[in-house]
C-alpha cells in the first residue's frame, strides 16, 4: 500500500514539482553514462601498460562518476519524498499511486507529456498503460 494516494488533479498539480527534477534526473543519467565511459577507457589504457595514460585522467573520471551519482539519488529522494515513484530514470517515467475504483493503480507519466493522461494496474507497467477518461 501506497502511503499516499492521488487523484490525476493532484498528480497533475504536483508535474510542477518533478517535471524539473525529472528532467534534471534524465541529464544527470546521461551524465553519469558519458562518465562510466571515459573511467572505461581511462582503465584500458592502464590494463596496456599505460600508454597514452594520464595519471589525473582517473581520479577525474572517478570523481565525475561519484558526482552524477550523488546528483541522481538526490533527484530521486526528492520526487520520492513527493510521494512519486521513478520507474525509468533514462526515460524520465514516473508513476503516482492512486486509487480507481477502490483498486491501488498507478498514474503513469513521462517526461514530454504535458500532463498524466495514463494509468496502469501495478502489474501491468507502461505496457499496460491505459487512457484516463474525463
């Protein structure tokens, strides 16, 4: 069980809230992708036997790998503290537990829609998603 649940009116009210975070979450993913990367080439350049290494170029791509992923949890700690629940932090898809017909079901969003016209069974993820209707 939820330990909130929302109506799409306050689901929609609260997109001003996470849509930034959302999107902020998104960049920093990318972020942290780009960064994976480099540590990944940095580290084969040390595996043959050194060539071309530059002895910062770890600790930086160290340090960009820890700073994407702090930025990331706090993005998400702050739009779970919303009471929303990240589903793809890649896609930005975000889903609001709510209730329809006495069911628990979750308000589906992404990022680049303008507001939740979505909703899914626990289950049935955004494959499942289904239209809310006036």
């Amino acid at each position: 069980m939820a330990e909130r649940y929302f109506t799409p009116e306050e689901a929609n009210a609260l997109l001003a809230c996470v849509r930034p975070l959302v999107e902020e979450l998104v960049a920093r993913r990318a972020e942290l992708k780009q960064a994976l990367e480099r540590r990944r080439g940095v580290a084969a350049a040390t595996r043959t036997n050194g060539g071309g290494f530059q002895p910062r170029a770890l600790a930086q791509a160290d340090a960009a790998v820890e700073a994407a992923s702090e930025a990331i949890m706090r993005c998400l700690g702050r739009i779970g503290a919303l009471g929303a629940q990240v589903k793809d932090p890649d896609r930005g898809l975000v889903d609001f537990p709510s209730l329809r017909d006495g069911e628990e079901v979750l308000l589906c969003w992404q990022l680049g829609e303008d507001e939740i016209r979505w909703w899914h069974t626990l289950d049935g993820g955004f494959a499942g998603r289904r239209p809310l209707l006036p």
